[in-house]
C-alpha cells in the first residue's frame, strides 16, 4: 500500500511537470496583443450611504426584447426614441414600434469581427431643428436627419488629427445653438470591438473640439485613460469627460493616479481652457453621463469595483505579468466573461456629489448599462450588449 500511494505520487509529479514544463514555455514564446504598465490604484470606496447596495433596478421593464442588439445611447424628440445598435443601424423607436432609418456602414452585419465595416453607433445627441448627431466608433462624427434618414459626414476618421489617426470615436455633447460638439476618441491605438485591451492596457487620448461652422477640429485635452462619455453642463460653461480606467497624473489637474476619474473642462468664462477633478476614485467604471432632471448627471457604470468584495480590474492593476499571461493564453470573450454581472446607476449633484443609486446585483432585469437617460419621469437604460432597453420609473424606486 506504501509502495503503491508512493508511486502514484511519482507519477502523478511526473505528468504535472510534463505538461506544466511545455506550457509555460509555449506560454513564454507566445506573443501578448497588449503591453500593460503597472496602475496603483486606491482602493475602492465602499458601497455604504447612497451608495448601498439595493434591487431598485430590478423594477425596471425590459421593452422591445429581442427586437434590437446593444441599444448604447438613447435619445428622444418629443415621445420618439432614437438609438444605435450592435448591427450598426440607427433606429427610430415610434408608438411602439421600430423602424431602421440609417446606417453609416454597410454589410454584412453579424458578429464582432463585421463592426469595422458595419459601423458602431455610440453616443447620439439632439441638435437644433431636431438633427441627430451620431458618433461612430469605426466611421466618426455623423448629422442625421431623423426624418428621411440622410447621413452626412462631419468628422471622418479617415482624417488625421494634428497628426493622430481616430480609432474609437466614442461620444459626445452638442452646446444648444449647436455650433460646437465636444467627443472623444477612446483609443488611436485599439478599435471598440478591442476595448477589453483598452481597458486592461490603458493607452491615453483625450477630448476634440468641432466647429460646425469653420468645420476645424481642436484636441482639448491629451493623457486621458479610455475616455469615454461625455456632457457639458446645463449652462455650457465646462464639459465633463470620464475617464473609464486611469488617469494619469497631470499637471495642470494637480491629480494622482486614480481609477474611474471624471474631468471637468472649462470652455468659457474665467477659467477658459482650464481642467480640474469633478468626481474621483467612483465605485465602477464610468461609461457614458447624462443631464439628470435635478440639475446633476446620470452616470451608467459599465463594471462595478465591488467593496467589501473582490474587484479583478483592482487585483490585476498592478500586476501586468498575470495580464500578459492571460491575453497569451485567453481570448477577449473568454475574459469578459470573468466580470460579474452588476448594473450601476449613479445621480450626481451639480457639484459631483452622491445624490442616489439604483443596483441590479447579478444583473438579473438589467445585465449590463451603458447609459441612462432621463425623459418624462422615467430613466431609459441603454446598454452596450443586451438585446432590449429597460425602463425604470423614477415615481417609483
């Protein structure tokens, strides 16, 4: 009996080293897509006060299920809704029923590797006389006309930027007389159907200004880690922009190295050009922000930094060889679905304080939110991967 456990042990040691010896050195050999630096993180606040977890998202109703793919951004005019989806249409949302008016690309349209060509509708915007902006992440900055569906170009990402070529264009915010839109490139380096590389490696790029009169792009603002929505404020003195990872620390900022950090933009008055902190250190990853009723913002978390709990993007901040090993060896739908469920919606105050909270633990009505926008009493729930739009009524959570 002591002979044989001994030899089993043997044997069993034999083929661990057998199989682990060549794997990691194939792991050693293989190439890694991305190149992460070590982030110092502080560590997540905790989810207490307003912050509480709750199910108040778990009241909302799921409309139009099934009828449309990752309906990212939400916009109305007048009870009319409009959106983009994962297959690159522009749909118009009227009485209840859906109608495709637009595409900016072309097909065929079908999984993650046709978004170059199909087009990715992300943030969308009301301009004056009721135009729709639209910003494409593989295509630019488009005008629709919401009526007869035309499409016009104003930023290709063709076009090079002083310099910088447009890889991600994400979102954007349109002042009322509509002359300037304020959008952000997310990455020059990595496309959207990448993001989970952006996100775990964290190149910097920043904020653009286009004029619709002199038709001149402007970069804003550099340095800025996965810069994603964006909103100016009510009386269209500053925009602020989030930052989904870190941002760097900055000199005129007079910041540190933080996670999940909203700047504040200041594009008239006294402080013309300046940048300051609004909101750091923020309990999930900030996708898109919207005007809230109040005065304050709506701001949809794409990820949660779970604390008391286990946050991976936090475990792995400083870890960039367990990253490296990781993209060598797993693909990019293989990680995403190490990310737990759990839908966040944070109010603001106009001053970056915590007003309210809205959670979907597990993700059980609400899977995933991307933005969330506030029209007649009620938040539509816009996300970058379900099939539906929810809708939360605020009379009522």
């Amino acid at each position: 009996s002591t002979y044989s456990s001994k030899v089993f042990r043997v044997t069993f040691l034999g083929l661990a080293v057998s199989v682990a010896v060549p794997l990691l050195g194939v792991t050693v050999l293989l190439d890694c897509p991305i190149d992460p630096q070590p982030i110092s993180l502080k560590e997540p606040p905790l989810l207490t006060g307003v912050l509480e977890p709750n199910t108040k998202l778990r009241k909302a109703e799921r409309l139009w299920e099934n009828q449309l793919v990752g309906p990212e951004s939400i916009v109305n005019i007048g009870d009319v809704l409009f959106t983009g989806t994962a297959d690159g249409k522009i749909i118009k949302i009227e009485d209840g029923e859906l109608q495709t008016i637009a595409r900016i690309g072309h097909g065929p349209c079908g999984g993650r590797e046709d978004e170059p060509t199909c087009g990715r509708p992300l943030g969308m915007r009301v301009g004056p006389n009721n135009t729709l902006f639209v910003a494409d992440a593989y295509y630019g900055l488009y005008e629709v006309d919401p009526d007869t569906g035309e499409t016009k170009t104003l930023v290709s990402t063709k076009t090079l930027i002083e310099g910088q070529k447009l890889s991600f264009v994400n979102d954007l915010t349109v002042t009322r007389d509509g002359r300037k839109i304020y959008f952000t490139d997310s990455s020059s380096k990595w496309q959207r159907q990448d993001y989970l590389f952006l996100v775990m490696e964290g190149t910097d790029d920043g904020l653009l200004e286009y004029d619709t009169v002199t038709k001149e792009v402007k970069v804003l603002m550099v340095g800025l880690r996965f810069p994603n929505g964006v909103q100016l404020s009510p009386a269209e003195d500053f925009v602020l922009v989030q930052e989904t990872t870190m941002a760097r620390i900055r000199r005129q900022l007079r910041c540190s190295n933080l996670l999940s950090i909203t700047f504040r933009y200041y594009v008239s008055g006294l402080m013309k050009g300046g940048a300051d902190m609004f909101v750091e250190n923020m309990p999930g990853l900030p996708d898109n922000i919207r005007l809230s009723s109040s005065g304050g913002y709506w701001v949809a978390m794409a990820a949660v930094r779970p604390n008391p709990g286990f946050s991976l993007l936090d475990f792995l901040s400083e870890k960039p060889w367990i990253k490296r090993m990781i993209f060598k060896l797993l693909s990019q739908e293989t990680v995403a679905k190490f990310v737990p469920k759990y839908s966040l919606v944070v109010e603001l105050s106009e001053t970056g304080s915590y007003r309210r909270s809205f959670h979907d633990p597990n993700g059980v009505t609400v899977a995933y939110v991307s933005e969330a926008h506030e029209h007649n009493g009620h938040l539509y729930l816009g996300s970058f991967r379900s099939p539906y739009i929810c809708r939360l009524d605020l009379q009522h959570v």
